[in-house]
C-alpha cells in the first residue's frame, strides 16, 4: 500500500500524486491548471478535468484544446499535412 502525504494543492489533489500521475494516452506528465481545475496534457494538447479533487483521467473526458500556434483569428485550425 502506498501512502502519500497530506500536502494539497489549492484544487484537493495531493501533490505527490500528481507528479505520479501520466496522461493514459501519451503516457506523458501532466500539469495542473489552476485557471481551468484541470490537469493538462502538453504533448498531445489534452485536458482533463479535476471534479470535487479527482482527476478524472478517463481518455473520453478529456477535451481537446487549442493551442496559440494552431488556431487563427478566424477560427480555423492549422491541419497537419496541409
């Protein structure tokens, strides 16, 4: 069994196991977002939400955001390839 210590972050989730904790599709570390409650994925530009301090890691929670570099004043969307 493993025990984690008692340090919070503001949002409930235990420090420790954040940095435990990977995104289930990239396998990847995830940040904390304090601004949106959630945890985020960089390397495939993935959210996951923290509901009452649980992140739910469950790949169709996720949503997928826009990145600065990727999305225009109008709306488009760069597509790889294109």
């Amino acid at each position: 069994m493993v025990k984690f210590g008692r340090i919070l972050l503001k949002d409930g989730i235990n420090k420790k196991l954040l940095e435990i904790l990977v995104c289930p599709l990239s396998k990847q570390p995830l940040r904390l977002c304090e601004k949106t409650n959630s945890l985020i994925s960089d390397a495939i530009g993935v959210s996951y939400p923290i509901v009452d301090g649980i992140p739910r890691l469950v790949p169709t929670d996720g949503k997928i955001i826009e990145t600065d570099d990727a999305s225009h004043s109008d709306g488009s969307v760069d597509l790889p390839g294109k």
